[in-house]
C-alpha cells in the first residue's frame, strides 16, 4: 500500500484538493499523477542517481503545491521513493549525498529534515508509520469524510505533508494556498467554506488582525512546531468564536507526542501536554523519551529527541528546549526558550530568539528581537520587565532590534544564520 493507492481508491469525483481557488477531485490527481509518471517513463529521467539494483530515491524540488503533490504521488506509480525537500534548499542540487544511502525495504517515502547541523539528515518510512496511527490522530483533530481543512505551505514540511494524506485517508478536502498572505487565507477560508485550519502559530496568529468579522464555521484549529499558550488561543477564539483549538508537539523522526487543548492551555507558553494515544512518553536527567511504533527506520525506541523538559503534578510536560538551547552563562545552566517566551509576553515585541555570544573572557546572552507594528520600543522599560521574572543571569546583555528572524522550512527558528 502507498499513498498513490491511498488516493485512488477514494470517490472518483470527491473534491480532494483547492489551491489558489482552482479545485481538483481525487480522480484528477490520479489522472495528472499517472500522466506525470507516463512523461517520466518516456523521457528515462530520475532527478538523482542511483544503481538499478536499488530502490530509486526520486527528489522532489518545486515550488507550487500541486506540483509537489502530483510529483509525490507519480514517484509510486513508477515504483520509486518520493523525497520532498524544500525549493530553496541548495543542499539538495545534485542528490550525491544520496548516492551511497542505504535504503530500507519496504519504506514508501523519505523525508528530511535539517536538525540542529544545518545539514539535511534523510529518514525513510514506511506507509504504516503514518496511515495506521490515522484513524487516531484524525479522531483527535475532528477530521471527517466532510471536513475542509485549510492549510499553507510546502509539503517539504512533515507536518504539511502528513495531514494532506490523513485528510486523503478521510476522504475529506484540503483547502491550500501557495503565497503567504493572511488577508487572502482569511478570504479563502471564508469562500471555501473551511471547518478546520492547520498553521503554525506565528502564521495562524496573523487571522486575527486580518479578520473583520467571526467565522462561526471553523470548529477546529491544529497547530505545531512552535509554542502557544491561553493568552493565543482566547485571542483567536474572537475571530473563530466556536471552534476548539489544539497545540501538538511532534518529531519528524516520530509521529505526534504530545498535546493540549485550548480548554487546559495556561500562561504557561511551553506547555505541551500529555501524551497522544499508544504513545508513551518519559523524563530522563530532564530529557525527553519516547515509545511508539509510529517512527521512521532505522531508529530504536525508546527515542531521545535531545529536547528537554518537565513535569507537573498532574503529568503535564513542559518543553524548555532543545539540549542547544540550554546555555551555560557564569556557571549555571540557562534556558533559551525561558527567556524568549519572556520577551514574548511584552506587548512591544512580537518575536524573540535569544543565542550565546562570547568573547575572551566570557560568555553572554543576546536577543535578537521582532517588534509589534508601531511599538514604542524603550529599551530600559523592557529590562525593567524583564528583571520581574528572570533571574540577573538569564538577563541578555545586548537587545538586537531586527525587522524579522530567520525560519526553517518547518516554521522553527534558525538561530545559526544570527550567529
């Protein structure tokens, strides 16, 4: 099984796909996938090299959302293994790094991801990894035969990826847009009829400032990759007043981990909740651990994700950060992410990303800092706040000003293109 055949058993004439308004039904995608496929046949061409004797890794480089997703399905119409990775991503020019891969039987799909190097580290799964744990995620996220999910974005993003094909499990419609435009998704959103909406917070949290009048359709709201927390979620329920809202916390090497809902997210930003259904998740020295059958190949649970975290009384997991992110300033170990959720509860400042800088005699923190439209930005006034809830060693000696910060493919910020 594999998610060609995943699709083409669905209702011929079902609206599958909208992107930038023009509709697709499952039968198209099938017809373009094949006649796709034909074209690559005809012409002997495979976007990476490889021996014939082994599975052919088939890299995906577009642009348009159409584009990925017919390449994606016409790779398993000729038997080859799709691998979306991002447009601008020069890492992938010639694929030679996939020359000498090995790759595992019976996987149907590779994904990449970039991890904390920079460097694309390639994963393959199989179709179990994802569509058997389906039923359960799309019980969870509300999605139905009938739901119109509105996304954006590439599908070189896991997180995109996966819930077009639960979507397609479901037999249900992704509504998608190609340009980043918070005016136009709300617009489309409205037009199409969307009941359900999957975007990472620092895009889903531009609706509100965009949105005029409630949109009393949208029952459910997913979203991943970043933090959020009580003060995000009351503010987009004024724009979506009925709709439920859900932050998960997932691996690309994993599935889905853990989450919480809008009616149990606090001021606590980096709450990241319990954990999903038939998966187990544990502390070791503050580390997380996980153990699920729903993983990529070549991996062995239980699975560390170098991320750290803590627990409540009530078995509540908070994310304090990766193991990168804990720094250590005078002797004691500081967290990152403390900080720029601290930043990020100003009203002055829209984003934050804090990173250690050193000089011979020392090292120190400096934020890098993203300002609200029109903020008054005092410096003074902003330690002063600060001071409230940091301790003088987590305090960042320098604030940088800048009018945006770097962001992955994923939506995570890249801190090694401020160092």
């Amino acid at each position: 099984m594999d998610y060609y055949e995943l699709i083409k058993r669905q209702k011929t004439k079902k609206e599958a796909l909208i992107v930038d308004g023009t509709s697709y039904t499952y039968g198209k995608l099938v017809m373009m996938a094949e006649s796709l496929a034909g074209r690559w046949s005809a012409e002997n061409r495979n976007l990476c090299k490889s021996d014939k004797k082994r599975p052919i890794v088939h890299i995906i480089k577009e642009k348009d959302i159409v584009t990925q997703l017919v390449s994606f399905l016409a790779c398993y119409v000729n038997g080859e293994i799709p691998l979306i990775v991002p447009y601008d991503n020069k890492s992938f020019e010639n694929g030679q790094f996939l020359d000498n891969m090995e790759v595992p039987e019976n996987v149907c799909m590779a994904v990449s991801t970039s991890g904390t190097t920079g460097m694309p580290k390639i994963y393959f799964r199989t179709y179990e990894s994802w569509a058997e744990y389906f039923p359960i995620q799309n019980e969870i996220f509300m999605i139905n035969e009938n739901s119109r999910l509105f996304m954006q974005g590439s599908l070189a993003f896991t997180g995109n990826l996966n819930l077009y094909m639960a979507q397609f499990y479901a037999g249900a419609t992704v509504i998608a847009e190609n340009t980043f435009s918070p005016k136009k998704w709300a617009e489309t959103i409205k037009r199409q009829k969307a009941d359900a909406i999957y975007l990472i917070p620092s895009k889903l949290l531009l609706l509100p400032k965009v949105i005029k009048e409630e949109i009393p359709e949208v029952r459910m709201i997913v979203s991943g990759s970043q933090s959020m927390g009580k003060k995000e979620a009351e503010e987009l329920k004024c724009s979506f007043p009925n709709t439920h809202i859900l932050l998960y916390y997932a691996a690309s090497e994993l599935n889905y981990v853990t989450y919480v809902t809008d009616e149990n997210m606090t001021e606590e930003r980096n709450l990241i909740g319990t954990p999903f259904p038939e998966v187990e998740v544990f502390l070791q020295d503050g580390e997380i651990y996980v153990n699920t059958k729903y993983h990529v190949e070549g991996i062995h649970c239980p699975y560390s994700l170098s991320d750290s975290a803590y627990q409540d009384k009530d078995g509540n997991f908070y994310f304090t950060g990766r193991k990168d992110d804990i720094l250590l300033i005078r002797g004691r170990k500081v967290s990152a992410l403390k900080i720029e959720n601290a930043l990020e509860q100003l009203p002055q400042i829209k984003e934050a990303a804090v990173t250690e800088k050193k000089n011979k005699e020392e090292s120190f923190l400096v934020a890098y800092i993203v300002l609200q439209e029109e903020a008054d930005y005092q410096e003074q006034k902003i330690y002063n706040t600060l001071r409230q809830s940091l301790a003088h060693y987590e305090m960042p000696r320098r604030l940088y000003p800048v009018k945006k910060l770097p962001h992955n493919e994923s939506g995570k910020l890249d801190k090694q293109k401020l160092t």
